[in-house]
DNA sequence: TCCCAGGCAGGGC
DNA sequence: GCCCTGCATGGG
C-alpha cells in the first residue's frame, strides 16, 4: 500500500486538518517547542498564555522574564526547558536576522536545516515540523505516531531517516499533501492506534494491513 | 495507579 | 552508531 493510497484514504475518513493551526509562522514555531512530548490542547493553553501577555513575537519574547515565561508555559511541562529554548531562540532570531523569519528561511531547506538543528531544543522532528508549516519547504516530519502507523503498516525503516526517504520517495513533492498526510497521520495514531492494546481497532487501518485482494 | 502526550540533550557503551 | 535517563504537567 503505497502512502499516497493511504493519504486519499485518510482524507476521504478524516477530512482535511488544517494544519498548522496559528495565526504566524513565529507561532508555528513556538508551538513546535511547547508540544514536544505534549498533548497539543496543553501546547495551545501556552500559546494563548503568552499571547495575552503579547510575548509572541520574537522581539518581545527575547527581552522576556524567564520566570514570567515559565508561569505561561507551565501547563505543557518542561517547562524550565522549554522557556528558556524558545527565549533563546527568539534572541538568536533577533540578534542574527532582526527577528525576521523571511531572512532565516531564505536560503537552501539543506542549510536551514542544519542551521535550526544546531539550535537548543531543536530536534529532527521539530526542525522538520518548522521548516513544512513555518517555512513552506518540503519536509516530512516523522513523529511518535508515525513511527507507530508505519508499524502497523508493516514498513521496515523505522530509523527517522529512512523514514523520511520513504515518504520522500512515495508521495507527490506538494506542498498540501506534506502538510495533510502528516496531520492525518497523526490524527489516525492519537485516536486508533495506542501503543496497547497492539491489534488495533480502527477499520482504516486494518484495511491498509490487509488490503483487499 | 499507571500510561501517555505532535522530543530533545547528554551520557555511557 | 544505539540505548537510557531526566525533563514536568495534565488527562484518561
């Protein structure tokens, strides 16, 4: 079964998800932070936290009290970790490029991605997630659930990297199927495919393990 | 009570 | 290179 059959199928079951959903790309990217390795209705309980104190924006975010930032996150835990990533990387925003996004994302997706994997706080994933929802760049971020539906798909490279050739390698270099294919992903694991029990019970999937002959 | 949530960094080996 | 652990809170 082929990503792309899947993605139709997924769309047809789900409908689209809008991803990512923010009003900016420095949003986008804040949130990136907060949801790591957290329910995502917690990140956004952060995101409206700081919104409220008008600390969304790079500028303002850079010149923050850690402490006060801390009180705002700390529904989405990590939270010392996490406020001190997102200050630090608005300062580097700031400092190296004026806190403009246009002037980080300008160059090649290679060099951006080096560039935003040398970042504290960032990893593999996030850096990915930023550079499809923040940047517009074809990248396919490879998640928990991912990793969780491919096995349930029976797909063998599991390695974030293989990972992310295979769907390189087996779906349309469009930008909306990037954006979609993930999101729905996701929204297949968090609701049907939990660790345990491991069968599992969505039809969808179980139609994509056993495709009819 | 236990497990999990849209990971990452740092250490050991 | 892979594997383990700390990071922290909230919901089912």
């Amino acid at each position: 079964m082929k990503p792309l059959h899947i993605y139709y199928k997924l769309l047809r079951h789900f409908g689209k998800q809008y991803w990512w959903p923010a009003e900016t790309r420095f949003e986008v990217i804040i949130g990136a932070f907060l949801t790591q390795q957290t329910n995502w209705k917690n990140a956004e309980i952060s995101i409206e936290n700081l919104k409220h104190k008008n600390l969304l924006d790079p500028n303002s975010l850079s010149t923050s009290n850690r402490d006060q930032v801390e009180i705002l996150i700390k529904k989405s835990g990590f939270y010392r970790q996490k406020a001190k990533r997102i200050i630090k990387f608005s300062q580097y925003l700031v400092n190296k490029y004026g806190g403009s996004l246009d002037k980080l994302f300008c160059g090649s997706k290679e060099n951006i991605r080096k560039e935003l994997l040398s970042l504290e706080g960032i990893g593999p994933e996030t850096a990915d997630s930023i550079l499809l929802y923040a940047a517009d760049k074809l990248s396919f971020p490879i998640d928990s659930y991912t990793i969780r539906v491919c096995e349930r798909l029976g797909i063998r490279e599991l390695q974030y990297k293989k990972l992310g050739e295979f769907f390189k390698n087996n779906i349309p270099r469009d930008l909306e199927i990037y954006k979609e294919l993930h999101a729905l992903i996701d929204m297949l694991g968090k609701n049907y495919c939990k660790k345990k029990p491991l069968c599992c019970r969505c039809p969808l999937i179980n139609e994509c393990i056993y495709p009819k002959k």
